[in-house]
C-alpha cells in the first residue's frame, strides 16, 4: 500500500529585510523578543518567608483506639483442611495435562484419559 501526502506545505513567505529590521527595533524599544517566544525570569524568589514567622504544620488530632489483648500470643490461624479420600472406590490417580490430577473411579475413565491428545 502506498501512502501518498497530498495536502500542500505552505510555508509564511518572509516580509522584506527594512520591515523586519523596523519590527525588531520597535521590539526592542519595548522589551520584546522579536520572536515571539516568552523567557521564564529565573531571578524570581518564591516561598517567601517574612523574619521572625514560625511555619508550623497543621496536624489534625485523632484518638488512638488500642485493640483488644485477648491474652493469645502468637499468630492466629484456622489451620488447612486437608482433602483425603477414605473410600474404595477410586482406583488411582491420573495425569491429564501437566500436573492437573484427576481422580479415576472406572476403566473406562481410565482408558480415556490413556487416550486423550495433546
């Protein structure tokens, strides 16, 4: 594909040398950069602070509550459930894809998860 600019560049045409030089002047009569571009003024002091002040932050007051010291030490957990299986019926564990186990409780599972592709 090819990608064509078809809009046309038109650039400002140049005033002539005696009107930029008249502009300049009257620029520089004011102060102004003949430009057009603004200077930030770096000799400018901020965060002013008069002698003899005090800056004090402002801290907002709250109560503190103290929690509840039941007498346990320690961390408190619940403990993991462990998941066993105490029957007969299962007859083995299978490997489907990766590590994902399945349980296989007939041969006909069995002979199914033997002939499952990648």
């Amino acid at each position: 594909m090819i990608y064509l600019n078809t809009k046309p560049i038109v650039k400002p045409k140049k005033k002539p040398k005696a009107e930029r030089e008249q502009y300049a002047a009257w620029c520089a009569k004011y102060g102004i950069d003949p430009s057009g571009k603004t200077k930030k003024k770096k000799d400018v002091i901020r965060n002013i602070t008069l002698p003899g002040t005090v800056y004090k932050p402002f801290i907002r007051e709250t109560v503190k509550y103290p929690s509840l010291d039941t007498g346990h030490k320690g961390a408190v957990t619940t403990g993991l459930k462990k998941h066993t299986y105490t029957g007969d019926k299962m007859l083995g564990v299978a490997t489907m894809h990766k590590s994902n186990m399945v349980p296989i409780f007939n041969d006909e599972s069995a002979v199914d998860v033997a002939q499952m592709r990648r």
